[in-house]
C-alpha cells in the first residue's frame, strides 16, 4: 500500500472514530425518547395499539445494537497518531531493505572496525 493512501486512511480513521461517538449519542437520545414516551403512557398506548410493546422494543433493539457496534467500532480503530507512527515503521522499514542501505550499513561497518583497530 502506498504511503500517501495510508496517511490519508489515517486521517479517516480520526474521522470514523468521531462518527461512532456521535452514533453512539444519538442512539442513547432515540432510547431514552422511547422508554420515556412509552413509560409516561403505556396505558393509554395499550388502549391505542395492542402491538405497541412489540414496536417500542424493536426500536430499543435496534438502538442499542446499533450503538454497541458504534462503540465497538469506535474503540478498536486506532488513533490518528497511531497510524501515522505505523506508516513511519513501514517507511523505515523500506528504506533498510534497500541495497544502498545495505551497501552503507557495510561500508559504516568496516570504518568502525578500521577505527577500533587503530586504537587497541
């Protein structure tokens, strides 16, 4: 993978974690709207829908599987931070694979050795 597509997956991964924050939010709103209107007049939406209890669940499901997911997402992601030190491991980690790093980590290695041999 490029650097330039992980650098800008990087930055997306800062923007996801901040949606599933705001999911999470607005899933913890719909719940709390529904237990409430459904615990202030359960008797009067007995009387109105016999499946009311079927319907306000459902949306409790849905809600709160929805903002699980969202944290879960939202917790596992990694920071922007954090993807940007792993490009830079990837990026090091090419450039020492190369020969020409090959070639000067030798080349370092015989002067140092030269210059241990000169002071003993």
């Amino acid at each position: 993978m490029s650097i330039a597509l992980f650098i800008y997956l990087a930055d997306l991964c800062g923007s996801i974690s901040g949606l599933c924050g705001a999911i999470c939010i607005v899933c913890a709103i719909v719940l709390l709207i529904c237990l409430l209107t459904y615990a202030s007049n359960h008797e009067a939406y007995c009387k109105t829908d016999p499946n009311i209890d079927k319907t306000v669940f459902k949306y409790v499901r849905i809600s709160v599987v929805t903002a699980f997911v969202a944290a879960l997402l939202g917790t596992f992601l990694p920071s922007t931070n954090t993807m940007y030190m792993i490009a830079g491991v990837e990026a090091a980690k090419s450039v020492t694979e190369t020969p020409e790093f090959q070639k000067t980590r030798q080349l370092l290695n015989n002067k140092l050795d030269d210059l241990l041999k000169e002071k003993k």
